[in-house]
C-alpha cells in the first residue's frame, strides 16, 4: 500500500495519471461516439434507398 500513499501524495504521479486518465476516458468516449454514429447514418441511408 505504500505505492497507493504514494500516489495521493506526490502531485507529479497525481496529476500524470488523473490527465492521462482523461485522455484515455475521452479517447474511449470519442471512439465509441463515432462507431455508434456511423452505424446510425449507414441504417439511414440503407433505409433511405429501400
């Protein structure tokens, strides 16, 4: 446990991982937000064209 005290009390490692958590949470977030519009525009147009 001593890396997990470590880890809340060192800004440094802190404010590293809280960033890169946030760009990893908006990288999941944009991806998943893309595949999902994508699949809704190509029903649309199959749709579109029946």
């Amino acid at each position: 446990m001593n890396i997990l005290r470590e880890f809340f009390t060192d800004p440094v490692l802190f404010f590293s991982f809280t960033g890169l958590a946030i760009v990893i949470g908006l990288c999941v977030f944009y991806a998943i937000f893309f595949i999902k519009k994508a699949a809704e525009a190509e029903d649309e147009q199959h749709q579109s064209s029946h």
